[in-house]
C-alpha cells in the first residue's frame, strides 16, 4: 500500500497564517468571520496531518514553533494565490469587471470611440478594453473563433443572421448627404433620395458594409446612381475627395461633428423617411453572456446618444 502525501486545506491554512500574524486566537477567528471553536479545529487539523507543531499555545501568549516559522510564509503564499484565483474567478463570471476584446467597424471606431472610452470609464471602472477596428465580414470570423468577445456593428451583420450569433440593438442613425463645398443642394433638410443621381457618387471599397447601405439607398430610391471613379479606404478619405470635388457620398450622422469641423464640407440632410442604419452589440450566443452585455449595450447606447443625434432602440 503506496503512502499518501498529506494536502492541508485552505481552511486550515488561513486558521496558521491568521494565528500566526495576529498572535491570538480570538483576533485570528474574527478577522476570519469563523468562531474561535471552528478556528482552533481546524488549526489541530493542519497540525495533526503534517505531523509537526507549528504554533505553541499558552493562556497568555501565542507564538510559532521553528516549524511554524519556516513554513509561514509558503502558507501566506497559498492563501495569497488562492485569493488571487477567486478575485480571477469573480472577474472571469462578470465580463464587464474583466478584460473585453471589443471589435468596432471603420465607420463608427473614429467618431464615438473617444466618447466611448471616456464614458465607459466611469460607468463600468472594472472593465477593461482592447479594441481591434476592422470591417464587418473579419469581425465576425474573429468573433466567431473566439479571438473577440463582442463588436460593434451596423445590424444586421449578416442576411441571414448567422445561426451562432446574437445581436442587441444599440442605437439608429440618418445618413447624412456630403457634398462639394458649394453645391446647391447643401444646407437643405429636405432632399429626396433620388438627388443621388445628379452627381457621382464616391463609394469605399468592398467590404465595408456603408458601401453596402449607400447603394441599397439608391435601390430603394429607385435611381441608378452614377459611381465616381475614384474609391476611398477610409471614411475620412472619402470626405477630403468630395471636398475636392470627386462626387457626393453618404455619412453616418455620428461622423458629421468630426468630418464637417476638419473639412469644408457641404451637408445635406433627407427627407423623412430619412435613410440610415441601426448599430448594436453583436456577441457569440454560446458565450452565456447575454445579461451582461445588454447592460454593456445600454451603457453604449446612454454615452453616444449624449454626444451625437442617434435614437436609442427600445
């Protein structure tokens, strides 16, 4: 019959260490929240299965064996990384008291990551973010192999929605009519969708998912629009070639504050129904996630929609 190692508890651990440290045994059990009784067991445990004194006791003082003093302070490192792995193990059950990786398309990153930063900061002071910026279609093969937690999409991010994800509706936006400086149709409130056709209209490229929505606009507006020669990468990209002239193209309404203050650019808005686009959390459905990131989301939703015109989704 092979000899087993004796394992000490965590209990019987925390009952030495605290001993050890506050040198009496009715301070020890109160720092503990056990009683002196629970305390003093599971102590005579700890000693009884290593085989050695480690404190000695008298009816007025407390203080460690040679034993006990050598093997401190591998008992306070134990209690120490087993704290440590349940403060680990509250933070891993609570998302938003962790480390989020959080996936932003190109056409919202620019314009409501400072605001977003900033505010979650305050309002969730536990979590911490690591952003990645990237279009819609890498986003959610990164979200679906694990190597992000959520993103922040424009819904629905695929048609039809992908059988493994979930999405939590944030906020709507009206897409905004940029223009030369100059045109006459800037400054107008009330253009109809079909002014889309009386200049070319400058797209990004493939894989963004604005360009996508800019054409459907055309669609449904019956018109097809003329498409410039020239495609942009970026959104800021976009705007400095209408700003040179290159056609008009389309804007979501969070960008205008930041587009229009670096540009002369010429702004138009639709008329109602105006065209624009809903934003949300998208987040794997297998995650068990879906509390936490709704507060996550109305949390989004109540910091952008303080600093932009966007309207919540109820």
């Amino acid at each position: 019959m092979s000899d087993k190692t004796y394992q000490p508890t965590i209990a019987g651990l925390r009952a030495f260490v605290a001993v050890a440290e506050k040198q009496h045994f009715s301070s020890a059990a109160t720092t503990l929240g056990v009683s002196q009784s629970t305390l003093s067991q599971a102590l005579a445990a700890l000693e009884s299965g290593l085989g050695t004194q480690l404190l000695e006791r008298s009816t007025r003082r407390v203080f460690l064996t040679p034993e006990g003093q050598q093997l401190l302070p591998h008992a306070q490192a134990v209690v120490e990384a087993a704290d440590a792995f349940t403060a680990a193990a509250a933070g891993a059950s609570d998302p938003l008291r962790a480390s989020m990786r959080l996936g932003l398309i190109p056409t919202v990153a620019p314009y409501v990551l400072p605001t977003l930063l900033a505010g979650l900061a305050v309002e969730l002071p536990a979590l911490t973010l690591r952003v990645v910026e990237d279009q819609t279609e890498r986003l959610l093969r990164l979200l679906r192999d694990g190597a992000l937690d959520a993103a922040l999409i424009a819904l629905p991010a695929s048609n039809p929605p992908a059988a493994w994800a979930s999405e939590i509706p944030i906020y709507d936006e009206d897409f905004v009519l940029a223009l030369p400086p100059g045109h006459p149709l800037s400054g107008k409130r009330r253009v109809p969708p079909a002014a889309l056709a009386s200049l070319p209209l400058l797209l990004l490229d493939e894989g963004h998912c604005l360009r996508d929505q800019a054409l459907d606009v055309c669609h449904k507006a019956g018109v097809r629009a003329e498409l410039a020669n020239t495609r942009a990468a970026s959104l800021a990209t976009a705007v400095q070639c209408v700003t040179g002239g290159l056609g008009m193209t389309l804007i979501p309404q969070s960008a205008v504050p930041v587009e229009a203050a670096r540009s002369r650019l010429g702004l138009a808005e639709f008329a109602t129904p105006r065209p624009g686009r809903r934003i949300g959390l998208a987040f794997r459905s297998s995650s068990g996630r879906d509390e936490p990131y709704r507060q996550l989301a109305a949390t989004i939703g109540k910091l952008i929609n303080a600093e932009h015109r966007v309207r919540l989704v109820k």
